[in-house]
C-alpha cells in the first residue's frame, strides 16, 4: 500500500482548509459548487478528496455516538456504491435540505461507484450538518472495503489509494447509531448480548477501525433471526442472529417503540418483523445489478407514523445489469433455498 501522502498545503483549496466551508463563495471552499459537481458524478482528485474528508471529520468528531435525530425524516438502508439508485432516492424521497435523511450506513462496495455516492454524501453532510445524518455500517472499514470492492475502485480510477485511504479514514468518526424523538433506536446491523442499554453504546470508543468482536462489532453485523430465542452466533461470521425476546426486552428495557436497521438484503425493500419492532430498510435495488430486488426508504413523519416508500432501480442500474451481468441478471434468486443464501450476504 501506498505511503505517498497528498501534499494538501500546494492545492488551491488547502488555504481555506481552517476557514469556514460557506456556500456560494468565490473564494473560499464553494460547497454548493462542489455538490452539483457530484451530484453529476464528477471526479475530485485525491487532494480535493482529503481536504473535503478533514472538513467532514471536524463535524462528526463533535457528533455522539447516538446521535438525537427529530422526526420527520427519511430513512436509507445501504446503497453499496449504486449513485444512480441514490440519485433516484431523493428523486421519490425529496432533495436535500428539503427532507431530513438518516442514512443507515454500507455506502461502499459492491456497485460499481462507491467513491462517487460516499463523496456526494460527505457533502450533504458538511453543508447541512443537521438535516444530514450518516452512521456507520460494517462496510465503513479498512478491512472490509479491501475484499468487497472500494479499495479496488479507487485503485482502478486513481492509479493509488489515497482516496480510499482518506475516506476510509474519515470513516472512523462516523456515529454508531441514532435516536429518533427518544422512541425509535437506529443502528447498521441488530443487537448486541453484551449491551442491554442505549446508554452502553455511548461509551463505546467508536474513533477507530470496527473490532471482529464486542458490542461495536456487533452493533455493525448482527441480524434479527423470526425463527430463534436469544442470540446464536451469526453464519456471517462476525456479530451475532437474535430474537424476538431479545428484541421485546430492548424495547422495554431502553422505553422505546421501535428499531429500525438494515444490513439485509429484502426482496420487497423493506422486512417488518417482530409485530413491527424490529424492522430492516435495504435502499439498493437491483443490488449488485443482478438481484432483481425492489428497495425502500422508510419516511417517518412528525408524529413518528411510518411509510415504507419502495422503488426500483433506476435506469442506469439497468443498463450496468446488462453490460457486466447479461447472463446472472436472468436468474434473479427468489426461490426459498437461494433466498435464504442471500439473506448472509455480506
Ligand atoms: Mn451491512
């Protein structure tokens, strides 16, 4: 791996690094400017990328490792580097700063523009801090992104690392899970044996590579499993599977409503489980351009009323299915046995 650092002091934007990131200015970091040009899917160069991660780092180092989210807002499962699909999502669920998104994590790996949706959300981000919430999911890792395809990307596009080095830098600032109006809990993967309280997960030391085991770990990779009582160590090999009791005792233990996850790949976009207590959001449809599934955003409005708004994969994503994956897309996996298969996808 490469050791070469960007030099950011010799870019035109490093002067501004200290000052405020102000919209529609000339002179200093011009945000908006640098939104509409990932909204197109523009390329940054790897100095722009560093700078833009140090400024996002400043945010969310001041951000809990709960982060208090008011209702209404949108909710996104993972989009695995499908920007076409995520461009399609504030088509049919708004634009931003116009509704409130909660982003569930996994952004990276898998499709085939990982660095384009982790940019544009970065920004959102830095412009509208409050309107604009990422957690973290077991994909925001050094180690997983090596295997599952962003490390290999920004290799593929850049010609070195770097890019994937900052970003998955940045990705140890990222929050470990929400809270909306005190009521409903908010987290990547489940529920962990080792943490019965919400309170817990606040003193986990989230500055830092995801650990292969502990209440972090498993606060990234668990899944809720309809068929178990209590936890039972996951085929995934990190994280653990639980039931309903574990998940009715959360419930009552932290006086809360609901859990809202993702992580799971759901044929119809969305999975409510557990009398609705427990329910998974997947926001990438068509995933990994073969799977023929359908994706969902999850719109929870002022009073905590609930909508699963599904779609389906937008044109481009089509297109990607053809081009790579003419033969696999033919055999989407619906039948019992296969769908279990997926249901352990990573
Ligand atoms: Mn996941």
């Amino acid at each position: 791996m490469s050791d070469t650092e960007d030099d950011i002091t010799k870019h035109p934007l490093g002067k501004y690094l200290d000052e405020e990131m102000e919209p529609t200015s000339s002179k200093k970091f011009d945000i908006d400017a640098l939104i509409e040009q990932a909204k197109e899917g523009q390329f940054f160069d790897p100095v722009t990328i560093k700078l833009i991660c140090l400024k996002a780092r400043e945010l969310l180092v001041e951000e809990e490792n709960v982060v208090q989210v008011s209702a209404p807002v949108s909710l996104v499962g993972d989009i695995h580097g499908q920007f076409h699909d995520l461009l399609e999502i504030f088509k049919i669920g708004g634009e931003i700063p116009h509704t409130n998104y909660l982003f569930l994590g996994d952004y990276v790996d898998r499709g085939a523009y990982s660095i384009e949706t982790i940019m544009l959300l970065i920004l959102f981000k830095i412009r509208y801090p409050q309107r604009v919430t990422l957690l973290r999911g077991n994909h925001e890792s050094r180690q997983i992104t090596q295997i599952y395809g962003f490390y290999t990307e920004c290799q593929r596009k850049y010609g070195n690392p770097n890019a994937w080095k900052y970003v998955t830098d940045l990705f140890d600032y990222l929050p470990i899970a929400a809270f909306i109006d005190d009521s409903i809990f908010c987290v990547h993967g489940g529920l962990s044996p080792l943490l019965q309280n919400i309170d817990y997960v606040k003193e986990i030391n989230r500055f830092r590579e995801i650990p292969h085991e502990g209440a972090f770990a498993d606060l990234m990779w668990s899944d809720p499993d309809a068929d178990l009582d209590g936890f039972k160590i996951s085929p995934r090999g990190a994280g653990f599977q639980f039931g309903c009791d574990v998940v009715k005792r959360f419930i009552e233990c932290n006086n809360i409503s609901k859990i809202y996850r993702a992580h799971q790949l759901c044929m119809e976009g969305y999975l409510i489980l557990f009398d609705g207590t427990m329910n998974t959001v997947w926001s990438a449809p068509n995933y990994c351009y073969r799977y023929g599934n359908l994706a969902s955003i999850n719109e929870i409005d002022e009073h905590l009323n609930d909508f699963f708004n599904v779609f389906s994969c937008s044109p481009e994503n089509a297109e990607e299915s053809k081009d790579n994956d003419g033969d696999r897309v033919k055999t989407p996996l619906s039948s019992k046995s296969k769908h279990k298969e997926i249901d352990y996808f990573l």
